[in-house]
C-alpha cells in the first residue's frame, strides 16, 4: 500500500513509499496482542512483595493453655496470625512474575499493532528529522504541524538518533523510540505512530530474519 511522504511542517512532498502488506496490512491478531500486553506487563513487576510468615514472626513458642478441657479453641502459639503482632497468612512472598512467549507469536503481535495503525490511519511518515541542535521546540513544531501535539504519539527514527532524543524526551505526550527496537506494547499504547521515511525500511528489516525458513531436509536412498 502506498502512504503519502509528509514534510516537518505537515504539507505532503509529494513523494510516497510503499509499506508491505504482510507487515502493515494484515488482520490484526486480537489474541497475539493480548498475550504480548499480558507478558509485557507481568515483566515489568518487581515482585519484591513480602509479609513475615509465622516462622519469621519473632516471639515465644510456648503453648498458651492446655489443648483439652477449656471449651476454647485449640492455640499452639502466640505468633498466630489470630493474634495481635502475629503473622500474616497466606500473605505473598517475593517470587518473579516474568513470562516469555514464543518469537513468531511475538512478531505476529508487532505486526497486528502496526497494522491496525495504518488501518484507522494513525500511522504518519514524515521525513528525516534532521536537528543541528537538541532543542525541544523543533519536536513540538513538528508535533503541531501533523495536530498530535495533544495525543499520546510514539515517535520511530532509523536508528538511535541522539538529536531527536534530546529534543523530544521533555514532552510528555511523546515516546521516541528506534523503529527496530520498538515494542509492540509501545505501538498498541500510542494514540499515533510517526514514522521517519527511513525508519520504515528498519521496521521491515526487523522482521526480516523471521522471513528465512529452513529448508527440508531431503529423504536419501541408500543403495540397496
């Protein structure tokens, strides 16, 4: 499909660039998304949580009354979670939440959150924001011209370009991030995607790799 090439200020150069449609154009996979936000979310937890279980309750273990004969309840230790001060239980205990998910599941996800991008047209490519100086109000220009200056938009460049970074990591609408090196989780969140005119042939780079299948290995006869 073709997408028409915009300028820093948001007027059309009047060039284009084909975007391939079994990265940009496919069906959005509603399950692989879901899955991926799961895993990315789960990774972000510390899970550094922590309660003191009775055997990490300090004090004494003697038991408080006879086990027979009182008409109460049965206590074999002061350091019961039925008790003031005592322990808590069933409470958690640090422990890692981390998941993985298998590569293509994770390339089918990128591709469903790029795809539905440009199927509600909230993917822009611009040309190469090319900065002498970091200075925040070059980015917010551009932001201006393409009217997602209130928008929660991620910004893709070719590669790491340290200028465009320091112009744009002060505005809290926008997330620079390199086009290869962009999450699927980033891309989902995002109300809009601008993309440099060179980044889009680094995302179709990324998903290069995935393309090679390996080739079958032939049945041999041996001679009888």
């Amino acid at each position: 499909m073709e997408v028409q090439v915009l300028s820093k200020s948001g007027i059309a150069t009047g060039r284009s660039i084909t975007l391939k449609d079994d990265i940009f154009g496919i069906d959005p996979h509603e399950h692989a998304m879901w899955l991926m936000i799961e895993t990315h979310l789960a990774n972000q937890r510390q899970g550094t949580h922590s309660t003191l279980p009775k055997s990490a309750v300090s004090g004494s273990t003697r038991k408080l009354f006879r086990q027979k004969g009182t008409g109460r309840a049965r206590q074999g230790s002061i350091k019961s979670g039925l008790h003031p001060g005592g322990a808590t239980m069933h409470g958690p205990l640090p422990h890692k939440y981390t998941k993985s998910l298998p590569k293509k599941v994770k390339q089918l996800a990128r591709k469903s959150a790029l795809s539905e991008k440009v199927k509600n047209n909230a993917f822009v490519v611009v040309e190469d924001l090319n900065f002498d100086s970091p200075r925040t109000k070059q980015v917010q220009e551009v932001l201006n011209a393409l009217n997602l200056n209130t928008k929660q938009a991620l910004l893709l460049t070719a590669g790491d370009n340290a200028m465009v970074y320091l112009s744009g990591r002060n505005i809290p609408t926008l997330t620079i991030s390199a086009a290869d090196k962009a999450s699927m989780y980033e891309i989902w969140k995002s109300r809009a995607v601008i993309a440099e005119e060179s980044a889009v042939a680094a995302i179709e780079k990324s998903f290069a790799g995935l393309a090679q299948e390996k080739p079958e290995v032939e049945m041999i006869s041996m001679p009888a």
